[in-house]
C-alpha cells in the first residue's frame, strides 16, 4: 500500500495556505484530480486473517444505486429490489450456478409429470416466516396462487413466469401440487428467481400500498425488516433461528452478520471512494474505470455474473419498417465489433456474449462464429436487402435513410458508451444510431414504442426466453413473432431434458442468427465494489448473498 | 391594505389553480397512460390486467370526469396514489417534505447571509483590489455548477481526508455542507441584484446629504442603504424558490439525502403522473405563498406602493 496521498496533498495544502480564496476551486479540482486513484489507509489489518473462518457479527453496510419505495414482491425484476428481498424471502427452489441444477430450498423435494403439466412439492417441515406463521403447504398454496393469478384486491399483475398456471392443491399436510394449463419445462426454475418469493399469507391480504411497503414484507429468509429511514436507509436484522438455506449452501444455519444495513449511493463517482473509505462494505454498480482504482486500493472488485438473466443487447422492434429485412438486422449484428466494445469501454470482468444466453446458463450454446466482426459481409448484406449508400454515406432505400434509434435506462454504467462506439462502427457499414441510451426520461415512453428500432437490456429469463421474447407486448421486441412462440410453446412442452436442450438452442440460434432480434453484446455481470474486509458471494441472478456474508476483523 | 391582501390572496389561488390545471392537461399529452407505463417497467403485462389497474384508479373514465373527481378529492386531501412508489401521493410526498423544507430554509437563509456579507463588505471596504474580487464573487458563485462543487466537497472531505460520510449520517458536516453548496447557488442572484441596487441608491442625492451631515459609512449602510435596496432583492428571494427546489434536487442526489428533490427525479423518470401532479401543486404552493409573503412585505418597506395603486412597481424594477 505505497500510496500517493501525501505528497499530493501536502502540495495542495501548501498552494491552499498561500493562494487567495478565488483559487479554492482550482485547488480543489487538483486535490480531486490526484486523489482518483488515493485511497484513505486503514482496514490494511482485515488481510491478515484471511486464512480463518467465517467471524460471528458485526453490521454489513451495502450501498445500491437508486432508492425504492415499491417493494411488492412479485415486481421484483430491478436489481434494486430483487438484490435486497434475496436475503428476505426463501424460495421453494435453489439454481445452484456451480452445478448448474435445480436443488431443493423450502421445498426438501419436487417432482414433475412426464407431460410437465403437474408439479409436486413437499414442503420442509419446520420452516416458519418471521411472524411466526408456519411455511406449510397451505401458505404456499396462496403463495402459487398470487404468483400465477395476481392479487386482485391489491393490483398485483400475474408473474410472468407463471403464465401456465391454472391451480394448485394441498396434498395432505406438506405437499402441494401444481397443475398447468400449458407444459412447462421451466417452471422448476421458476420457482427459484426471487420474484415468486415466498411471502406469508398475511403479506398477501395487504392492499397495494401495505404490500409495497417494505416493513410490510413478511418472510422466512434469513433477515428481517427492522427499520427504515425514507429514501435513505433500511435495517435488517439476522434471524437467529434460521436454518432452512438452500441444499447447497455453506452455511446452513443463520447469517453471521447481525445487522444489514442498505443505502444508496445514486452518484456512480463516488461508489469506488465508498468502498475505499471502508464507509460501505459492499457496493453495486462500479464504473470500469473505478475497478483499477478498488484494485489498487486494498478493495476488491467483485463482478457477479448474471446467469439467470439473457446477455446484454439490443433488441430489435421491426415496426418502423427499415429492420423488417432479416438480412438487415444481421449485417448489424456482424457489424458490431465486440472484441474492440470489450477493449475500450469494458473491463476483465465482462465477458463477450456469444449467445443470448450467458455462458454459465443451463442450453447455453457457442454462436462466436456467427457473430465474429465482419464488415465486409454486414455491407453485402445491406447492399442484398437494398439499402444503397447515400451521398452523405448513409444508405438509404426508398427515400428513407437508415437511421436507427436506441433506448436504454441508465442503470447500466457502461451501456452509453458501448453504444457510442457501435455508432461509430455501423457507420462505417452506412448506418446512422440515433444514441438515446441511458437517457430514462426518453425510455419511459421508448420502451413502449415500437417505432424506436432498439431496446438496450437485459432481462431475467427465469421462465425462459419465451416469457422475455414471446408475448404480444414483451418490452423486447413488442411483437409476437409466430414462428418464435411456436418454438418457444414446443420448447416449454419438452418432456425430456435432451429435448429440451435441443430447443433451447434453437431458440439462441434463430434469436441470435436467423431471425437476428437479439444483437448480444456482453454476458450479463454486476460488478461489485467490496471493502477488504468483506466476504461475499454472489446467487446466479446477481444478488449478493447476504446469509453466507462476514467481515473479517470487524 | 385589506383590499390589497384580498387581491394578492385571490390571484395566488387562481396561479395554483390554474397551474394544477395545466399540469392535467399536460400529462394528457403524453403518449401513454400512467397505468401501462407502470406495468411495462415489469415484464409484459396481459391487456386484462391494464384494463383492471385502469379501472381501479379511475385512468378508464372520460377526461372532464378524471379532472374534477381528482380535483375534489384535493379538497378531500386525496391526492391520487403513486403507482410506481405504491403508497398514497400525499404520503410519499409527506415522508420526506421535511428533510427538504430543512434543507432549502436553511440554504435560503444561508444564502441571505452570504449575500449581505458580500455587499455590505464591497460597499464598506476601501481596498480597491480587495473591493473588486469580493465584487466578483457572485458571478463566480453563479458560474459554479452546484453538482460539481458537492461532487468535489465530498471527494475531499469525505473520501480524501475522511471528515465526513458519504450519507446523511446525521452529522452536522453531513447537513453543512450540502446546504452550503445550496446556498452559495442560492446566494449569488440576490447578492447581484443587491449590489446592483444599492448601487443605484447610493447614486441618490440623499446618500451626499447623509455624508454631509456626517454620518458613518456603515451608519449609512445599515440604516438607509439597505432598506432602500432591499425590495428588488425580496424580489429575487422570491423567486429562489425555484432554484431552491431544482438545487435540491441536485443536491440530495449527490449527497444521496432525501427529499423532494429526489422524489421529483424518480416521478419524472418513472412517469408517476400523480406524484409528479401533486409535486407541482405542492410547488406552485410554496412559490405562490412565497412571493405573496413578499407582496405583503412590501408595503411596509415602501408604503407609496398601497397608495400609488400600481402594485405591481417594484417587481417591474426589479425584473
């Protein structure tokens, strides 16, 4: 830890002590500027006794992005919510990323039918939600009810990835079985994301704003509400009697940590000086530049890898007319150089995409050769569907030009610039991007529009990549393609798993290749920014698991 | 003075009014209703399911119906549900008005401070040079972007020599310094229109028998230069009001507080029309009380204003 600090602050100091007060302000832009990659010491003791256990106790300060007030369970598909209700709510199912399988949670066991119609559950005895009431298979029964049927008197809309499901029935006292109205090969999975949490019963009676509220928000996990500071912080509190995590876990009894305190960091500058200062343990959102910076100063740069989410891409809305051509949409998705987005605006913690699905994803397969850099060919392609190039070196066809608008939210810290760089690259091939990624204001209404040509995200595709590509208005494409949901109907009908795979390649090749509604960028990952001190893993939907969590030398 | 209170009171509801009303139509504009903009930030929701939600909270009926049923119910004090944050408009506004409210006022009379330091010291001080850099601190203090200084504070303070947290901690330094850096924004146009305007006093042939009489500079200052300055300036803090709110903004975001500032950025990003509706009533509120209660001071810094009959005078001066 030779670090730069002093010198450059006893030159500032010095010019400060001297200079007169209309110089503040370039002192201070020079303290700041020297001082980005400085650190404040301390917390050098924690590396030390990395070599013991887990240490007992101790307050875990996690810093998120933005502040929320709606913490309805169901809605739980923003980083914001799902990271935090991840320690709060057990699921019936546990996606075990090492193994990539489906292990038992609060269900101990599970079965399907060969038809994949009906699901059997039993239920771990003894599990119990903080208020005390019991977790048996009447609370899941209401739990499966409000996931696949919504809550009416609360206005709570279906889950999406419970679209299939028809009924449920209690079997005796700790089994519940599911009945579909369609095949599922992914409803196991579902059971496992943290939006079909299991809440108790009395959560469920609330209306919409006792449901919203997070002190309302009843479950079994291993942490439990204990107070909230509007806009600024929430409380949790270990539950001491846990002892029902999932089947693989290593830590099978209550979390070490005795509190969790979560705050919110929504300037991206400063989540990397967090960290350094020890003033959080844990914070989500680092920038690529900031990583070195963590690195450098004694911090850790944790990037968590979205397994449970699709890559990060552009979908494609054929609406507008000038994508409709399949021939066009893949000269664009080989015009894009993901080597050099990787090179420039990322960091070692992304990964290239070479599919719609992660790398680390159950059916995920390599389409690295379909989506190598090749200009040449992106122009022949677009020169075939007969976009010629305008004098102004935009094609054009049918006096339209080949300008093309994107959306994306500014959740994503290295989203702007990535496609700021495709824009430079597709105009090498004759395409203009309209670049309005990052900008929310414009993607409340462009995420429903289906005249803006793309939509940069990532979604949870814990049901699958029907769910996220299929419906009439799915945010993707806004467009139910036929041939895609027969495809998707037949993959979720599988009755085998080598069937299924089988479909779910399918599915990536006609996404990614033949019908090229899916330009992929880069597999999904969170990169974390933790203290010295912390120690923490991550599930496969990004969210850190706070149960495992401990603090060295607290 | 009755009649002028009852005047300036009756066209301070009409503002209110007709900026709630504005506001209504305006959100009408917009391509989509606040219903499917709630749902879409979820995965897709089934047509069925935005019908029942439109139905729910009154987003299904006929416009002149959506416009008086939510304007009675302000009288109700209902003041529509926020679907994005889940909990009554009135609620969400009202968890974190007063960490705003603490913050602004504090800004605002922070700023007044400042102000009069800078033109009583550049109308005092003799020390040419030391007279024209204090001159020049509220163009400076004007060009400073506020994010940046509360950027640039808290990269030093807090994370280069550790005096202070990231959070609203409770800390004094964790409420000094943003109303600080509030307050010098705040601070710069009432300073320039106070100078400017106890420059023009000055200029008076008042101030030469003042000076002939023998009295003290800063005798002149406090007692007769800065009650006749003072009404462009009263003004001016009227209208920081505005700059108030858009400065929290900024503020709380960058030193991660809460308030309405932050409640505003989330409203207009998520499209929560109610919340944003009743952000600007409560808005329109606080600019329309405000500048009435400078109306109403007026009259006692110049009491030609309630006879002359041209109420509006010294606002034109000072526009």
């Amino acid at each position: 830890m030779g670090n730069p600090t002093p010198p450059a602050n006893r030159r500032s100091q010095a010019r400060l002590g001297i200079k007169f007060l209309t110089i503040l302000g370039v002192a201070t832009l020079a303290l700041s500027a020297c001082g980005s990659g400085a650190h404040a010491p301390g917390n050098a003791a924690a590396a030390g006794s990395e070599s013991s256990g887990p240490v007992q106790g101790g307050t875990f300060v996690y810093a998120e992005v933005t502040p929320i007030n709606n913490w309805q369970t169901q809605a739980a598909r923003f980083y914001e919510k799902s990271n935090v209700l991840n320690s709060v709510l057990d699921r019936l199912t546990y996606f075990d990323a090492k193994s990539g399988k489906i292990v038992g949670w609060i269900a101990s066991d599970f079965k399907a039918n060969e038809k994949q119609t009906e699901f059997t559950f039993t239920i771990r005895d003894g599990v119990t939600f903080s208020d005390g009431t019991p977790l048996d298979a009447a609370a899941v029964k209401e739990n499966f009810d409000a996931l696949g049927l919504g809550i009416k008197n609360a206005q709570v809309a279906p889950n999406v990835d419970f679209s299939a499901y028809k009924s449920s029935e209690v079997l005796g006292k700790n089994q519940v079985k599911v009945t579909l109205k369609t095949p599922d090969a992914n409803f196991l999975r579902a059971t496992s994301s943290v939006t079909s949490g299991l809440v108790s019963p009395a959560t469920l009676k609330l209306d919409n704003a006792g449901q919203s509220a997070i002190a309302n928000i009843v479950g079994s996990g291993p942490f439990v509400f204990e107070s909230e500071k509007t806009d600024e912080e929430v409380t949790f509190a270990k539950r001491a009697e846990y002892k029902w995590a999932p089947q693989t876990a290593a830590n099978q009894g209550a979390a070490y940590l005795d509190k969790l305190v979560v705050k919110y960091l929504p300037e991206v500058a400063h989540r990397a000086g967090a960290v350094q200062t020890g003033q959080v343990d844990l914070v989500r959102g680092l920038q690529p530049i900031d990583e070195q910076a963590v690195a450098a100063g004694g911090g850790q740069v944790l990037p968590a890898q979205g397994v449970d989410l699709t890559t990060n891409m552009a979908a494609v809305r054929i609406a507008s007319g000038k994508l409709a051509d399949a021939k066009v949409r893949q000269a664009l998705q080989v015009g894009i150089d993901r080597q050099s987005i990787k090179d420039t605006v990322l960091s070692d913690s992304y990964v290239i995409a070479d599919s719609v699905l992660n790398h680390a994803a159950p059916g995920f397969i390599d389409l690295s050769a379909d989506l190598a850099y090749n200009p040449e060919k992106a122009k022949a392609l677009l020169d075939e569907a007969g976009w010629k190039v305008g004098a102004d070196g935009i094609r054009e066809k049918d006096g339209q030009k080949l300008e093309l608008t994107i959306t994306s939210s500014n959740n994503s810290v290295v989203i702007k610039p990535a496609f700021e760089l495709i824009e430079q690259q597709w105009r090498e091939i004759g395409v203009k991007l309209i670049n309005r990624a990052a900008d929310n204001t414009f993607l409340t209404t462009a995420m429903i529009d289906p005249n803006i040509e793309f939509f940069g995200t990532r979604q949870f595709a814990y049901g699958g990549l029907g769910p996220v590509f299929g419906p009439e208005n799915n945010t993707q494409t806004l467009n139910a393609d036929p041939e895609l949901n027969a495809l998707f109907a037949k993959e979720r009908a599988a009755t085998t798993d080598a069937a299924h795979k089988e479909l779910v390649a399918e599915e990536q090749r006609q996404l990614v290749t033949e019908k090229a509604l899916s330009l992929v960028l880069w597999d999904e990952v969170q990169v974390y920014g933790g203290s010295s001190a912390a120690h923490v893993e991550f599930t496969s939907g990004t969210a850190p698991i706070f149960q495992g969590a401990w603090k060295s030398g607290k | 003075m009755a009649a002028y209170i009852a005047r300036r009171i009756g066209q301070a509801l009409l503002v209110i009014w007709l900026a709630y009303t504005l506001v209504f139509l305006a959100v009408q504009l917009l391509p989509n209703d606040p219903v499917t903009i709630f749902l879409s930030a979820d995965a897709a929701a089934s047509p069925e399911t935005i019908a029942a939600m439109k139905a729910q909270y009154g987003y299904d009926q006929p416009l002149l119906v959506q416009y008086f049923s939510q304007l009675t119910g302000l009288f109700r004090g209902d003041f529509g549900y926020s679907l994005a944050s889940g909990q009554p408009v009135a609620d969400r506004i009202g968890a974190v008005v007063g960490s705003t409210l603490i913050l602004a006022s504090s800004a605002f009379v922070t700023a007044v401070v400042f102000a009069l330091i800078v033109v009583a010291s550049a109308t005092l001080i003799r020390i040419t040079w030391l007279k024209r850099l204090i001159i020049n601190l509220p163009p400076l203090f004007a060009a400073v972007p506020v994010f940046w200084l509360g950027l640039v504070l808290l990269q030093v303070l807090s994370i280069q020599l550790g005096v202070m947290s990231l959070f609203p901690d409770g800390s004094f330094a964790s409420v000094a310094v943003p109303v600080f850096v509030l307050a010098i924004h705040v601070s710069a146009p009432i300073a320039q229109v106070l100078l400017k305007s106890t420059e023009t006093v000055y200029a008076q042939p008042f101030i030469d028998v003042l000076r002939a009489k023998g009295a003290s500079p800063s005798w002149i200052f406090f007692r007769h230069g800065l009650k006749n300055a003072a009404a462009p300036a009263m003004t001016i803090s009227g209208i920081t009001v505005g700059t108030l709110l858009a400065g929290s903004v900024i503020t709380e975001t960058v030193f991660a507080r809460a308030g309405l500032g932050q409640v505003v950025l989330q409203s207009v990003t998520a499209q929560d029309v109610a919340l944003v509706q009743g952000l600007v009533l409560l808005t329109a509120t606080a600019f329309v009380v405000v500048n009435l209660v400078v109306d109403l001071i007026y009259p006692l810094l110049d009491p030609r204003i309630l006879k002359s009959g041209t109420h509006g005078a010294p606002r034109a001066l000072a526009a």
